[in-house]
C-alpha cells in the first residue's frame, strides 16, 4: 500500500490509514504539498524517547561508548551473584 494520501483519500480511508499507520508512518497531502504526517502512538513515543537521549549529554555520551564497543554487559544472573555478594 502507498505511504502518501491525499486529504480526501485519507478522509474516506481514515479506519483503514489508522491500522496502516501503525506499521509506518502515511503522509497526507493537501493541495499536492506535504501537509500532514499520521503514525502510530507508539511511533511518536519512539521519537520523543529519541529526542531525551539525544538531547541529555551524559545519554549520548554512554550510546556513542556503546556503539565503539567500549561498554561491557553483564548477565542478569551474574549482577544478581554481585549484589547478593554485597548484601549484609
């Protein structure tokens, strides 16, 4: 299915744009020009969850040292075997 509409497709095809949309984003045309963009819930959650990250510079800092491979992960079974090491 395309991913651009015209206001009036998208009027008529609202209940179906809505289930397209939480697949990709649609985009909706008004007089030819980009007016409008409809993607899900979960998407703009997506975006907006992006933008914190991106935004604080300590978050940034810890993706970029992820993504140079310079952080290192543990098991969750192992982190439970440091904690219990440390409790009293």
């Amino acid at each position: 299915m395309k991913a651009t509409y015209s206001l009036r497709e998208a009027q008529r095809q609202l209940p179906q744009l809505l289930q397209l949309a939480e697949q990709q984003p649609l985009v909706i045309t008004r007089r030819g020009k980009k007016s409008s963009v409809l993607l899900s819930a979960d998407q703009l959650d997506a975006i907006f969850e992006t933008l914190e990250i991106v935004s604080n510079p300590e978050s940034l800092k810890l993706v970029r040292a992820d993504q140079a491979g310079q952080l290192e992960y543990l098991e969750l079974s192992e982190l439970d075997g440091m904690l219990k090491g440390h409790a009293r």
